[in-house]
C-alpha cells in the first residue's frame, strides 16, 4: 500500500506540476483558450489571476513531492495535509469554476489520500 500511495501522490503532483504550467505558461496561448474554452480576450484580461492560481498550484505540488522524499517522520502528516489541499480545492473549483475539476483534481487527490489513510 505504501508503494500505491506513493505512485498516486506522484501523479497527484505531476498534475499540479501541469496546472502550474498551464495556467502560469500557457494561458493566453491558443492551447490555454482551447482548454479553458475561453476567447483571447477572456484569457488575456485574467492571467494575472491564472498565474496567481498556476503558483498555488506548483506550491501543492512541492508539498506532494516532500511528502515523497522527505524523512520517514514527516511523511505520513505530509502527505494527509496536503492531499486533503488538493482535495478541498477540487471540490471548491467544481462547485464554483467548472464540473470537470472533480475528475482531474479532486478524484485522484482522494483516491490517493484513501490510500495514504489505510496505510
């Protein structure tokens, strides 16, 4: 089970990682608008706020990825914490931004913290 929730949480922050890029990187480019589904304008007037989100973002994963190197004592709480995050935050982005984030946000976070929970 440790070796799940280690590959899980990994994937987790792979995804964060991807947010980040994203929305910090990618955001007013035509792959950005595509994925949003939002015109340039849209995309153009919010991506002060998008990189705000994409740095939130790539701070849940360097807290996903400590969780997976650092000391054997830490880990445990580690990852609890910052998957529950993630978690919160995905449920917060389908209720209020798009119904899409449960899949690719919160979903994974929880399946992973399932598993880090049963540990």
């Amino acid at each position: 089970m440790a070796v799940v929730s280690s590959i899980l949480t990994g994937l987790v922050a792979a995804l964060h990682i991807y947010f980040l890029v994203l929305e910090m990187f990618l955001w007013t480019t035509p792959f950005g608008q595509k994925t949003f589904k939002r015109s340039a304008e849209e995309q153009e007037s919010t991506k002060i706020l998008a990189a705000n989100q994409g740095l939130y973002n790539g701070f849940l994963a360097a807290g996903l990825i400590w969780s997976l190197v650092g000391s054997a004592t830490i880990v445990l709480p580690l990852r609890v914490f910052f998957l529950a995050c993630v978690v919160v935050a995905g449920l917060y982005g389908a209720a209020t931004a798009a119904k899409q984030i449960l899949f690719v946000q919160a979903i994974p976070a929880a399946a992973a913290l399932a598993v880090t929970l049963a540990l």
